[in-house]
C-alpha cells in the first residue's frame, strides 16, 4: 500500500501569500493525500482566501492565536490518524513541483531516518528569486556551503548553522514529529527538532532546490539580536537538558553532542557559544559544594580510560618525550619535509634560471633569432634586404641577474 502524505500549513496574517503556498501543493507532481489548514487567529483576509479554496479539497480550521508552535502540533496529530509522512509548509512559502515526490523517494531511500531536508532558495515579497548576493540569500549559500568540508558530520553541520532554516524544509515520518513536538520558542522550534534529529542520526538531506523561501518584511525573523541571541542560549540549555541522559547512556549520540558542541563555536545561525558558557557558569553557581562534587564524581565513559592529551602528544611511558610519537611530532616531520622539499625545487629553479641565462647570452643563438626575422623570405629575398642598407633589430643578450 503506498504510503500516505499530509501537506499541513499553519497560517497567521498572510492573505497576500497564502494562496500562492497552496496552489504551489495543487501542482505538485506527487498530490498530497491529504491536505490541512489551520488559520491561527489572523486579522487579514486570510480566512477568506482560504474559505476559497475548500472546494480544491482541503481542509480548514480556525480558531484564536495560539502560535506557530502549537498550530503545527495540532496539524501534525490531525495528519497522523492516516497520513505515515507529513510535510510542513508555512503559509508566506512555495513547493516547487516535485517536492513532494522527491522527499518521498529520500525517505524510501532511508528507511532508518525520520527526517528528510532539500536545498531551498530565497524569494522576495514579490516572489522574485533574490540574486545570490543578496544579504539573506548570501548566508542561505554560505550556511550550505558548510556542509560541503571534508568529512563533516550532520551533527557538526547542525553546529555551525541551521541550514535547513525553516519549518517548511520539515518532511517527516509523522510518529517522530509527535515525539518531539514542536517548542514554544518564538524564533527556533525549528532548530530544536532538527538538531534533535541531527544529534539523533535522523537527518537525510537532498541538495536539490525544491522549495521557496520567502523573505518579507513581516518575517519572525527580522528582530533586533538580541531576543533572538538569548533564545539560541536557552534552545542550547533545553537541549543539553533533554538529551543527558542519552549522552550519558549512548556512545554515539554522545560523540554527535561533542561534535555538535565544538562545531558550535563556528556557529553563523545568531547563537554566541560564549554566552552558553557564561550561562552553564551561572548555572553552576545555583548549585552547592557537594552538588558539583556529585556530578563530577557521577561522570562515567571512555573518556576516562586515558589521558585526555593521548591523541595529541602520544603514549608517555616515563622515557618517551610527550611530543614523539603523537600528532606534534607527525606535523614536525610533515613541516620538515616540506622544507627540504622547497629547498630542493628552489635549487632546481635556480638552476635552470643560470642555464636559461647562459643560453640566451650565445652569440650563435642571437644570430638563429635574427635569421628567423627573415622568416618564410627566399634566398634572393633575404640577401636584397640585407644589402639594401635596412637594418634588422638584433634580439638583445638578456639582462644579468
């Protein structure tokens, strides 16, 4: 039996919009199974563009605000009394055609993972694509250019930026929406489940632009920094606190946190990871003596079996210098070698520099340059321009030095 997909939509005050975010769902070249609207209390005319299109199959509600938050779980457990797949589209975004039919065919590809991501780009109020050198557009490309560094992780991806940037990049399995539902941020929701998902293992992503997202001038995003910069420290904090004891239990999600967390210090997604630290450290300063105490004595894992510098200056076993045998000593000899290694080319360059020199200064190579100025002439040729008292221009001996 094909498995069955929900397109949900929470709407807010974008009548201008919505209409283009539901035709873009009615061309998709994979329908939808079902397709549900709730408006969240707006004051515009987006009920009544949305009243217009019942008869195009989908299916509305409305009610007083409650947030984008709460309108998206309230979408996702209505999608999941039938639907295995649901997809998240914000009411101001656009599908392109094969959105649906592409995240479907990741997903069938991925069987193990519960959240599947594309490539997006950024669209203005209008719904002209903004030129790359766009400011908006401009990090859009640079938050994905992270993803392309030698053997990055998903986790450490997640770190640096939140790529996936929207709640509309969201196509997954709908039991794992549930599980995680989303948080009442104003700003992140969408970071929180995803870099869940991403510490999780559960994130596959298609580089493919398969949809649109809209910059406006009443996105929830253009704020002053620093409400948005204090809701990243404390998405960080809800994080560490909802996944301890996973990480305390779980060798490899603890190895996607440490990357997560150390990739989050090259973070370009609005979070400070200095004021995460100050903020542990105030934490830290609720607890008492033997509060600390416990927790340290509490820790438990690998890290434990070995010296935390091993990886770096090697085994010292008492005789051994601690830079032999570890990364410090391989960078020196790698250092060493390309030294001599540059020594060596430049003695060669010189070389042929001196031999080029000495070349050029032969009288008898002078005059093979001069004899081909006279080029394809013939013999009576050359000989009458030779007597006729014109002068040819003898290549100079090259400059010393």
């Amino acid at each position: 039996m094909p498995a069955r997909v929900a397109v949900v939509i929470p709407c807010y005050n974008h009548g201008r919009f919505v209409g283009g975010a539901i035709d873009s769902v009615l061309a998709q070249t994979r329908k939808p199974d079902r397709i549900l609207v709730i408006d969240d209390g707006s004051t515009d005319n987006s009920v009544e563009v949305l009243k217009s299109y019942e008869s195009k199959g989908i299916e509305l509600w409305t009610r007083e605000n409650r947030g984008a938050h709460n309108t998206i779980n309230e979408l996702v457990d209505r999608a999941a009394t039938d639907c295995e797949y649901v997809s998240i589209l914000n009411s101001d975004d656009r599908y392109l055609p094969q959105r649906i039919e592409l995240c479907l065919e990741l997903a069938t590809q991925n069987p193990v993972k519960c959240v599947f991501c594309t490539g997006l780009r950024v669209i203005d109020a209008e719904g002209a694509i903004m030129p790359e050198d766009a400011p908006r557009a401009r990090w859009f490309h640079g938050a994905w250019s992270l993803g392309k560094q030698e053997g990055i992780t998903m986790a450490e991806w997640f770190g640096q930026a939140n790529f996936v940037a929207t709640t509309t990049n969201v196509f997954a399995r709908a039991t794992y929406l549930q599980q995680y539902p989303f948080r009442p941020y104003r700003f992140n929701h969408d970071y929180f489940f995803l870099a869940t998902a991403a510490l999780e293992n559960q994130i596959a992503v298609r580089p493919e632009v398969l949809l649109e997202y809209r910059v406006h001038g009443s996105n929830t995003i253009a704020t002053k920094p620093e409400p948005l910069i204090k809701e990243m420290v404390r998405m960080q904090l809800d994080l560490y606190k909802e996944h301890t004891e996973a990480f305390m239990t779980q060798p490899e999600m603890r190895k996607r946190f440490y990357q997560f967390a150390r990739a989050s210090w090259d973070n370009i997604s609005s979070f400070h990871a200095g004021l995460l630290q100050l903020a542990l450290a105030r934490l830290a300063t609720l607890a008492s003596e033997q509060e600390l105490e416990a927790i340290a004595a509490s820790l438990e894992g690998p890290e434990l079996d070995e010296f935390p510098n091993k990886i770096l200056a090697g085994s010292y076993d008492g005789k051994t210098p601690l830079v032999s045998g570890g990364v410090l000593n391989d960078r020196l000899e790698t250092l060493r070698a390309e030294h001599d290694q540059c020594k060596k080319d430049r003695e060669a360059l010189d070389h042929l520099a001196r031999a080029r020199q000495k070349i050029l200064s032969s009288k008898w190579l002078r005059l093979g340059l001069l004899l081909g100025q006279l080029g394809p002439l013939t013999g009576n040729e050359a000989n009458a321009r030779l007597t006729s008292g014109r002068t040819l221009k003898m290549p100079a001996p090259p400059a010393s030095g």
